[in-house]
C-alpha cells in the first residue's frame, strides 16, 4: 500500500537574545578551552533535536549517544562528551534511561511552519529587491498565472492533509473517551466542534491527555466499570484539562496513616 503523503513541516529555534549571556553558556567561553567549540556542538544538538521535540534519540547502533552524535555531526568524539557533560551539569541536557538526549530548553524554543508558509516566504524573498531608479520588472510585480496556479494547488492539498490529519487525530481522541464510557457517544459534534478550532500542537497533546486521563482514572476508579464520574469527551476539551494530563499522573495508594 503506498504511503500517504503528508505536509511537511519545517523547523528551527528562536534563538533568545540572552543565549550568549546566559550563564553556563559564558562559563563555558571564558574557562574552558575550546569552549566555543563545544556552545556550536551544543547549538547543532539543538537543531539536531528539533523534529522529536527537543530529543535526540539513541538508536543503539553504537556504543552510546555521544559516539553517535559525533558521527551525525562530523565533531570530534571527545568534544562531543564534554559538550554532554559539560551541559548535562548545567541542567540543559539530560540523558534518558534508554540512552537518548533531551535537549530542556528546546520546547520554549522551537518554531515549525508548513511546507506552504515556507514556499510563500521563499517567493517573498526570492521577488524582494533592493530598491533602485530602475523600473520593476513583471516578475518582481506580481507572480506569474503559473506560479499562482501552483501556490492554489498546493493551498488545496495542504489543505486536504490537514482536514485527513484532523480527522484522524480526532477519531484516535474520541475511541478513547467511548472505550472509557457509551456516554460520551452523544458529545461527539460538540467534541468535534471544539477540536477543529485547536492548533495542531494542541491535538496532537489532547490524545496524550486522554489516554494518560483515561489510565489514570481506571487505575484510580477500578469498580467503576461505567465510568459514572468520569470527564466526558467534550468538557475534557473545552476546559483545556488535557495540559494537565500530558504525563502520566500515579494513584496513591491509601494506607492507615492516609495517602503515600
């Protein structure tokens, strides 16, 4: 079956005016040597991490993360490492159990845009020139019948790969609330309702809230095989209560002396 084609998105990191001023990053510069070498392996990390937000995955084809770091980014494996630990001690890096990096300070950085934005900034810029006593050209004026042919199909199709996109976020949404109880059956339009008019970040972490809400509440109701006091579909939405839930919230258990 062949792949269904989805919109591309692109990446990259908004860059805080006080990066350079922050101050693991001048410690760093001014005491140790070679220090510049290892902020542009951190930046390049930063960038490497953007797609998983903010995580560098370890594939286990070598022997650790590092070794696989320096291969991807052509650095030295010995800057690599202290790079590693160097920022994993400043608390802007964390190595994971299963050997992955995550980057901390990737997910109040990143940016993304959809392939169609990023062809209409390429036009902007490649049609942008420099004012001058020459008279403007026509293609300097206003885009060709072809290229406003083009910009219209691929407004249509990406158009399209959100609307599919959509509903099959919403579909994964709305099977866990109605695994958890029929009830929610009869809040699927008002459900739906809410769900388009959320960004795609917002979707895509409303099926992590659900799950994580609906795992939480059997773990914390397991007598309660209807789900009488449950959330339903729609209100989980509209009150936004799947931010709380984006990781996984454990149940107390009860002892003599109260909660633990």
């Amino acid at each position: 079956m062949a792949q269904k084609n989805k919109t591309k998105i692109y990446f990259w990191i908004k860059l805080d005016e006080n990066f350079f001023k922050n101050l693991a990053i001048k410690n760093l510069r001014k005491t140790v040597t070679g220090g510049d070498t290892l902020v542009i392996i951190y930046q390049q990390m930063l960038l490497s991490s953007l797609p998983n937000n903010g995580v560098i995955y370890y594939e286990g084809t070598l022997q650790d993360i590092a070794q696989e770091i320096a291969l991807n980014l052509d650095e030295k494996l010995d800057d690599v490492r202290l790079a590693i630990d160097y920022f994993q001690k400043a608390g802007l890096l964390q190595i994971g159990d299963d050997g992955s990096a995550e980057m901390l300070q990737v997910p109040m950085l990143i940016g993304q845009e959809t392939n169609w934005n990023k062809y209409k900034r390429d036009k902007k810029l490649e049609n942008f020139q420099p004012t001058s006593n020459q008279l403007p050209t026509s293609s300097n004026q206003a885009p060709t019948e072809i290229e406003k042919e083009k910009e219209i199909e691929l407004e249509k199709e990406i158009e399209k790969e959100k609307k599919t996109e959509t509903e099959e976020l919403f579909s994964n949404y709305f099977s866990i609330f109605t695994n958890l109880s029929k009830k929610n059956l009869s809040r699927r339009a008002m459900a739906l309702q809410v769900f388009i008019t959320l960004s795609y970040e917002q979707k895509e972490r409303s099926v992590i809230g659900a799950n994580n809400y609906v795992e939480y509440y059997k773990s914390k109701n397991p007598g309660d095989n209807e789900a009488k006091f449950s959330i339903n579909a729609y209100e989980f939405l509209s009150n936004m209560m799947f931010e709380e839930y984006q990781q996984k919230v454990k149940v107390k258990k009860e002892t003599l002396g109260g909660l633990i």
